[in-house]
C-alpha cells in the first residue's frame, strides 16, 4: 500500500507499507511526522503560511493521538465528507491517470512496481499536479 501526500507542486511524501500491514493511529501519526519533515525539507514555507490538510474521516485519522500531534503542528484540517469522491484528489486525478499509465503493465516484485510509480510520479510536470488540485477547489 502506498500513501501519496501532495500539492500542487508535486509529491511531498510517498510512504509504501509492507503487505498487510494495519494503518493504526501510531502509523499514521508516524507518517505524519515524516510528511512534516517533508514540507520542512521541500516547501518550508508552508510551515509557516499555513498547512492545509485534506483528511477523511477513517479511524487513525480522528484517533485522539492523531488529533492532538494535528493540533501541535498548527496545521488547518479540511474535513473530507463520507463518500465524496469528487472531492478527493488523489482519487479522481491523481490515480486515474496513474492507472492508465499502469494498465496492461506486468511487474514481477514489489520494488518494480515501486520504482515505476516513483519514476511516473517524477515525470509528471507541476501543471498535472496544480490542475488536481484546482479541480478541488471548482
């Protein structure tokens, strides 16, 4: 499983979780700590001006632990309605067109198909990620 955190410039962190590994509230909070370091690192910026965070309603991310780690990076939270999936980025543009791109692919190990999306995911120009990203806001 792969969890993409992006903006309209691009992929902030890629975090690939072994095979049948839960997402609990502990790794979630520590994919959020790796995402900040993330913007520290590639937008800093944002830290500053102001984080805005699409998140669901799953478990880990309403999970008091999650919340209150939320609260202490002082980031905005943009609450994604149940079943709205003209609301999630990642959904509607993101892996649509990652999907195309896969269809008819053969891969024989994990970090192949690691490696693909990777390469895929750096070759798109920041024109692809800033048209998902005003999708959301139409």
């Amino acid at each position: 499983m792969c969890t993409v955190f992006w903006d309209r410039y691009g992929v902030l962190l890629l975090d690939y979780r072994p095979n049948g590994q839960t997402i609990n509230a502990q790794v979630y909070r520590d994919t959020l700590q790796r995402l900040r370091r993330a913007i520290q690192n590639k937008r800093q910026e944002l830290l500053s001006s102001g984080v805005v965070l699409l998140h669901d309603n799953a478990r880990p991310h309403r999970a008091q632990q999650t919340t209150a780690l939320l609260q202490q990076f002082r980031w905005n939270i943009m609450d994604h309605p149940p079943y709205s999936l003209d609301l999630a980025p990642s959904d509607y543009h993101l892996f649509l067109h990652m999907k195309r791109f896969l269809a008819g692919k053969q891969f024989h190990s994990d970090a192949e198909v690691k490696t693909t999306v990777n390469n895929w995911l750096q070759q798109q120009a920041v024109d692809f990620f800033d048209t998902g990203i005003q999708k959301l806001v139409t």
